[in-house]
C-alpha cells in the first residue's frame, strides 16, 4: 500500500489530505480495541492500523524531507525517530500501569484516544502553518526525471538486504524465555533499552550522515550485524549488549536510511521514491522474518548465520553507493 500511496501523493500533490487520512485511519484503529468484542474484531483494527500507517508514510516522509533540508536530513529524520522512540517508550508503559492498578484491557486501550486526538491536533496545526511544505526546500531540483536514477536501485538492494537480516523483537523476546536467558520480567526492560538505544542513537546517526553522508551506514551496518550472536548465544549481559546493537541498528532503519533516499532523487519524485523503497523494505523485512522464523525451529547457528549474512551482503552495495555519490 505504501507504493500506491506514494505514487497517487506524487500524480496529485495533495501531500496532506493523503497523510491526514492514514493518520486518522491509524489513530481510530487502537483506541477503537477497547471495543471489540472478539478476536475478529481486534485482528481487522490491527489490520487497519497497519494500512493506515502505509498510506501516511510516504508522503510524511516527503514532507519530512522538505522541512529538513536546511537542518540537515541526517537531523531531521533522526529527530523524528527519537520522538517517535518516546512513544514506543512511554505509551507501553501507560498501558502497563492501567493494566497493573486496574486489570482492565478495556480502560487501558481506551486511554489511547487521549494521544491519538493530541496527534492529530497537532496534525491539524501543522497543516494550518505550513500548507506547501514543498515551499520550506528552498533549493528545489527542476529535473523532471522520467526513471528514478540507478544509484537508488542499488541503495533498495542494500537496505531490502539490510532489513532482511534484522529479526523481530519478539522472536528475541521468545528466544530469551525459552532459552532462560533473560528471566521474563527482564524482558520489558530489555526493549526499553533498545529504544533508548535507537531514539538517542537517531539522533547522534543523523548529526554524523549529515557531516559524512552516507558512509557512516558501512561501520553501522558491521556494528548492528553483532546483535544476532550476542542476542542468540550470550548469556543476560551479552544478551543486553545485543539488544542495545539492535536498538542502534533501529536507530539506523528509522533515520538515515530513509533519509538517504531525499539525497539521491528529484525533489518531484520523492513520493513515489518513498513510496517504493519503504514498502520494498517491509517487505523484504516480512520474506527475512519469515525465514529465520523457519530455520529458528531446526537451528538458531543457522538464524545466526542468515542475520549476520544478510546485513554484512549490504556492505559492498553501500560502498558502491558511497563511491558513486561521492563522485557526482
């Protein structure tokens, strides 16, 4: 849905009724669990929060690019992942504390209405003080480039493989309770760190692409393939070693990635650009999940191997893309 989203953003222009609609999509599908009554139910608003997230993304992300071009997109991009971090930290943790002093689901999921109507007020209140973002890029590309240049197929090439090799959390999650590596209560804690990992390393990833452009990615990816071992065959401190490369790793899909991508293509293909790498990239993330879901049940060397595998194929694609870069 991603890929059609960006294209009709692109044909149309209408950045902020696409993105107003997956929001409001996205933001009345969790609140709206307190009300189902069955399983059915709760599975079609999971379901519908998921398509209103893919048809917002791209053109947010195109917008996004806009608004950070005079701060730097490695910023711009890893601010946004850092605040979107605090989210996935704190919202979890509101609902733990409903659940733990009243035991109801309900109540708990129904709280969520409070910042899903915060979001979209501010929504609203952006969209009043700047109606064309595309007006904040003051050095706008005038290249009408029929194909997106070649430099962005292989930049895909390498993040599909990057996000391949990149397990869940929640076969991690399984794999410490199973495992008895990491006692269960523990667990909560150990996806806190990842993303306090991931929003504070967005933000200092951000500040160094904007400095060394795309470079940075090579250490990074190297850095964030250890997480597979560590997590897999460690022992409790290893083990929350791993899980904080993990959350760097996040850090790094959620900022630089998509923020390199404004780097490489005309300012008016942009939304299609994102549009096809961000739906690329999940599903290449779903096809490796899948995978080491299947090789988890006969060997977890064999779940070792294919992460570190996959992330470290993406190397020479990046320094190919560096190169080229480099060059023009």
């Amino acid at each position: 849905m991603r890929f059609f989203s960006g294209r009709i953003s692109e044909r149309t222009g209408e950045f902020w009724p696409i993105t107003f609609f997956g929001y409001i999509v996205q933001m009345s599908a969790v609140p709206l669990l307190a009300l189902a009554g069955n399983w059915r139910i709760a599975a079609l608003l999971i379901l519908l929060e998921r398509v209103g997230k893919a048809i917002r993304n791209p053109p947010r992300d195109v917008m996004l690019s806009h608004a950070a071009k005079e701060m730097g997109f490695g910023w711009g991009f890893g601010v946004h992942e850092a605040l979107d971090q605090c989210g996935a930290l704190f919202g979890p943790l509101v609902v733990a504390l409903i659940l733990a002093h009243r035991g109801d689901y309900r109540l708990a999921f129904g709280t969520l209405v409070v910042p899903a109507g915060m979001t979209l007020l501010l929504l609203s209140i952006a969209r009043m003080l700047y109606p064309r973002p595309e007006d904040l890029e003051v050095t706008t590309t005038n290249v009408q480039a029929k194909e997106l240049p070649r430099i962005f197929w292989v930049y895909l090439a390498a993040a599909a493989l990057v996000s391949a090799g990149f397990a869940d959390f929640q076969l991690i999650a399984f794999h410490f309770q199973k495992d008895a590596t990491v006692k269960t209560t523990w667990i909560p804690v150990f996806y806190s760190v990842a993303m306090a990992v991931s929003g504070a390393g967005s933000l200092a990833i951000g500040r160094l692409f904007d400095r060394f452009g795309i470079s940075v990615l090579i250490p990074l990816t190297v850095l964030s393939a250890l997480f597979a071992p560590l997590v897999f065959v460690g022992g409790f401190w290893p083990a929350l070693i791993g899980v904080a490369l993990w959350g760097l790793g996040m850090g790094v899909h959620e900022s630089i990635i998509p923020a390199a991508v404004a780097t490489m293509v005309p300012a008016e293909r942009r939304s299609s650009a994102y549009g096809l790498f961000t739906g690329a990239y999940g599903l290449f993330w779903f096809a490796g999940s899948a995978v080491i879901g299947i090789l988890y049940d006969h060997s977890v060397p064999a779940v070792i191997a294919f992460c570190v595998i996959a992330e470290l194929a993406a190397v020479p694609l990046f320094v190919r893309v560096q190169r080229q870069m480099a060059r023009s």
